[in-house]
C-alpha cells in the first residue's frame, strides 16, 4: 500500500502537499487568535469552510493539475490575486489583525490552498460542462407545458404569501418614504424610476375605490405587494420553464424552485416595496434571453424579437443607469454577430426600436405626470466624493489654504464626512452647478496626485461587499439605523413622515411568530452567519465571483459566446461599484442572473451525466 501511495504522489509531490497543508493550517491558527482577541468571530462561519475545502482539494493532489482551462502561470495569479482580497478584507475589518508584513505572509500560506481549490473548481465544472453540448436550447431539453408553468407559478406564489401575511401589508424600508413624499406632498421626480413610483401612486389610489377594505393606505399597499409577488412568481416560474427547455437537470430545477418559493429573501424582498425588486426579476428574465440568442445558429422569430424588445424596455425603465450596462451589453452583442450580417440587422433594428420605444415611453410619462429631472449630478459622484473624504480626513494636517477654500466651496459646512462604506454622507452637501462641479473637479485631481494610496483604498472600501467574502458592511444601512440583511424597517426617527405620508399604514402584529423567524433571519447579528453553507449563499461577494468563475468557465472551454449573456451582469456590477454602497436588494439582480447563468452552463452535464 506504501508502495502504491508514493505512486500516486511522488515523495517531493507529497513533501509540498504537506508544507503546503501545514503553513495553511498554522496561518488560520494566527488569524483565528488574532480575531479572537478583536472581538469578532463571525470569519467562523466562511474561513473555515473555505480552509477545509482547500485542504480537501491538497489531500486530493489537486494541487498537481497540469492542464485545467489554463495554463499554472494564470491560474497561480488568479489564486494569488483572490487569496490578497480576502487577506486585505480581514486585515481592513479587524483592528490589531498584525501589520502588512504579516498580511503578506498570510498570501503567500494561503495561496496554495487557494490553487489546489480552484484547480478542483475548475476540473468539476469541466467535467459538468463537457456533457452540455453546443445545441440550440430548444433542442437540449424536453418542453414544460403550460400546465406545469402555472403549477410552479401557484407554488411560487402561495410561497410569498408567508411573508405577505407575516408582514401584511408590506415591508415599509426607507427608500419608500421619498417616494410617498413624490406622490402626496412634492411632486413627482425622475430621481427613482418614475414607473415605479407610479405604479405606487396606482396601487394607492386603488385602495381608495375597494369598499370591502377598511382602511385605504393598507389596501393600496397590500394590492402592491400582490402585484408584484405576481410578477416575481411569473419570472421565476418562466425562468424555471427555461431551465427545462436548456436541458438542465430536473432536480436542480426543483431546488431553484423551491428556493424561489420558500428562501426568505425572495419572499421578504418580494413584499418590500422597494424599485429593485421587480427589476432584479427582470434582469434573471432578460439574462435567460440572451443566453438563448448566444446559443441560436438562426435569427430568432418575430415572437421572440417581440418580447425581447419588450422586455428590455421595461429593464431600461425599472433602473435609471440601466441603459449604461445595456449599451455595453448591445456592442458586445453587435460585435459577436458582426459576421452573420443578416442576424446583426435584425438585432440592430431591435436594439434600435427598443431604446426608441424607451425614450418614447419614458418621455410620456414624465410629461403626462409633469414630472421634474431630480437626477442630481452628486449622484454620480460617490466615488470621487469618497476618494476626497478620505483624504481630507487622513491627511487634515497637509491641506494647504487653497485645498480648504476649494473645499469649503463644494461643502460649505467645512470638510466632508467621511463614512468608509457608503458615500451617502460624503455628497449630500454638493450642489449641481457648474462651478462647484469645477472646484470638486479641480480638487479631486490634486489630492488624487498626492494620496493615490487613499484614493484607491476609499474605492476599495466603499465596495467592500463585492469583493470581501468575509464583509459585514452590507449587513448595515447607510445610517445605521435599519440594520439588517435586508433592512426590514425604516427609521424610527422618520415616523413622524410616515404617519404623514402614509397616516393608514400600520403593519400588523398578529402573526408574532413568522416576524420573529423571520426578524431572525434579516438580523445582521443572528446566528446564521456562522453556519458556512448559510453565510456563503447569503454574502454578495459570492455571486460576484461565482460570475468571474462563469466567465472563466466559459473562456476554458473555448466557448466565447456564452460570455454574451453575462455581459450585462458585469457591466451592472460596474455600475455598482460607482454607486453609494453595497447593499443586499441592490445586488439582487446579479444574484438571481448570476444563479441562472451557472445553472445553465453546468446543470445540463449534470442532468446528461445522470442520464
């Protein structure tokens, strides 16, 4: 059996394998003291798992693979460059975690682990993919019928309904207030998407005409969360239906379904009256759409034409900088099918009419409601807003008179607040004409050349819950008064406004048990965070490199153009990292697009591996 072991793994090979096992060991050993010592545990729950899935994959000898996707140089920079993020995160996160020496040490023991993982990642989703097969996606799998749609609508649906009675007749997050103050007292602005806010102000008024509802404010709102757990069913229902025609097997589309159904955070954001909600539905939708059209030899039909452009008209009009990440995603498009001359045509004239029937629609609105522009231009400021915040504070001592007249121009009560996190604070105070927009230009490029360091760690730390799988900054709102996975409550302080704005909401306290389960699970100081499986699927940074790991996926295995359908997700991860914060709903989109997209790359070769 000895004989046989030192054939499987060379004395060298196995001498590396247990170096490499040991320092990993001995790094986490430090770090776990260390965190110990800093009053925070909650690394408990991811750390370990990832450390024990690294060892599993050194004990594997997966440390060894010679040819997964890409060549060892590539793949050793791609752990290296993953193992530095996390490293920096904990190193950001925790006071007293040792110095930078020190952190570098921890990349260079982890790193191995990090490659033997990613190594084994990448072999099972080789294996997985290669049983797919390059066929149209109608051809893969077998037809789900209208029957069975509306079976996995009802379930979906009756799914909801536990949150929606728990929290009847809505979740009321923070975000809700501005826009009842558009709809009762102010008047209607483009700053959140005016169909939105619309459909709102439609619910609302609803309410007004139900005599069998006592109270109109809660009928309005309860019509609200029935309409949109209906749409929120209809697109997971179809997606699921997708799912089958691709081929993907029965079971992970069972899973995905009872997911949608009975997960808490598609339940709870589907009674939340919030803007992203419904756009996060769309953009699963229309992701599914277009790794239809990459996977199509053909021109797809006039039907198929039609709803897609219908359906991108609504993804432009639910999230105003939607149409940044889309244009990408149409060059991406236009480029790929530049050859087939005839099939671009047609997906020009598409694209075309899609964003002429947006500006159409959208124009409409805003001169039937008489709605104002309120996109205010520190709104594309966060970053640039932060950079200088930081700055301003960590070098206070440097700043010469001119910095502080230039600042005391942009923010006129002195410098800005500087919050890590959320820029909310550092631009609030910054006023949209040209020549304060001139001074903050002028002084963002002179400190930027000083404190290049500060400039690129305000980035980083801004969205830090889209890289750090360990981050906690996403489980706090940006005035740390709705704490919270998923920020359930507004602010105590503003319940003056929402008896004002709102005077016949009041959400009911009759089903105590629900709420505390449910309380339970949108804490961000609750005990799921330290059950691995849990508090990975439940952190944002997992779905940001579950993405990266599709697209890599999809380079090794020589198949380009299934990187079509994940270009809008990468481009609506861009412009996430240019917003104000990191927060769950406004990373729901990339998830459930994200989800979809791994499904479909992998989950055919594990339903043809089981046939």
């Amino acid at each position: 059996m000895m004989e046989k072991r030192r054939e499987a793994l060379p004395a060298g090979k196995l001498a590396v394998t247990v170096c490499c096992a040991l320092a990993s060991l001995l790094c986490a050993g430090r770090i776990f003291l260390l965190l110990r010592q800093a009053g925070s545990v909650y690394t408990m729950g991811i750390f370990p798992l990832a450390l024990l899935f690294g060892l599993y994959c050194l004990w594997k000898k997966a440390l060894f693979f010679e040819e997964v996707f890409f060549s060892v140089r590539v793949r050793i920079l791609l752990a290296a460059g993953f193992t530095a993020l996390q490293v920096l995160g904990l190193y950001w996160s925790h006071a007293g975690m040792g110095s930078a020496l020190e952190a570098a040490v921890w990349v260079a023991c982890l790193t191995p682990a990090a490659f033997a993982g990613q190594n084994m990642l990448f072999s099972l989703a080789q294996r997985a993919a290669e049983g797919a097969g390059d066929g149209q996606a109608d051809r893969a799998g077998n037809r789900v019928g209208k029957r069975e749609f509306l079976c996995v609508f009802a379930l979906i649906f009756a799914g909801f309904c536990i949150p929606f009675a728990t929290y009847y007749p809505a979740i009321m997050a923070y975000d809700v207030i501005p826009q009842l103050d558009q709809i009762r007292v102010s008047g209607l602005t483009t700053h959140h998407p005016l169909i939105h806010t619309l459909l709102l102000k439609g619910c609302l008024s609803a309410g007004e005409f139900l005599p069998f509802f006592s109270n109109a404010d809660r009928a309005g709102l309860a019509i609200y969360s029935l309409i949109q757990m209906a749409v929120m069913a209809g697109c997971f229902a179809w997606v699921y239906t997708f799912l089958g025609r691709c081929g993907v097997s029965k079971w992970l589309c069972y899973v995905f379904v009872l997911c949608a159904a009975f997960f808490p955070t598609h339940g709870m954001l589907a009674v939340s009256i919030t803007k992203d909600t419904i756009y996060a539905a769309l953009v699963m939708v229309f992701t599914a759409f277009a790794y239809e059209l990459s996977v199509k030899e053909a021109c797809p039909g006039k039907g198929w034409l039609v709803c897609y452009i219908l359906l991108t008209v609504l993804l432009l009009l639910f999230r105003n900088n939607s149409i940044y990440a889309w244009i990408l995603y149409v060059a991406a498009v236009s480029i790929c099918t530049w050859k087939r001359k005839f099939f671009c045509g047609r997906l020009l004239v598409c694209h075309g009419a899609a964003l002429l029937m947006y500006l159409l629609v959208n124009g409409w609105m805003i001169h039937a409601v008489s709605a104002t522009s309120d996109t205010y231009a520190r709104e594309m400021l966060s970053v640039p807003a932060q950079q200088i915040a930081r700055a301003a504070q960590y070098h206070e001592e440097e700043l010469t008179q001119q910095d502080r007249e230039a600042l005391s121009a942009v923010w006129k009560e002195g410098l800005p607040e500087y919050e890590p996190a959320i820029a909310d604070r550092s631009k609030r105070d910054i006023a949209g004409d040209q020549e304060t927009l001139r001074h903050f230009a002028k002084e963002w490029i002179s400190l930027g050349v000083r404190y290049p360091g500060e400039y690129a760690k305000a980035f980083l730390l801004k969205n830090k819950g889209i890289w750090d799988l360990t981050d906690t900054t996403y489980l706090n709102d940006i005035y740390s008064y709705a704490k919270g996975y998923l920020q359930i409550t507004y602010p105590s302080d503003q319940q003056v406004y929402m008896d004002a704005l709102a005077p016949g909401y009041e959400r009911h306290q009759k089903l105590q048990i629900l709420q505390s389960l449910y309380r339970y699970f949108a804490a961000g100081d609750e005990l799921w965070r330290y059950c691995p499986p849990m508090a990975l699927v439940m952190q944002p940074a997992f779905y940001t490199f579950l993405l990266l790991f599709y697209c890599l996926c999809c380079i090794g295995l020589k198949k380009p153009v299934r990187l079509l359908p994940a270009v809008f997700s990468l481009a609506l991860l861009g412009t996430l990292l240019f917003g104000p914060c990191v927060l769950t709903r406004y990373m729901y989109p990339l998830m459930l697009s994200t989800v979809v997209l791994a499904l479909l790359l992998f989950g055919q070769g594990v339903q043809r591996g089981r046939n």
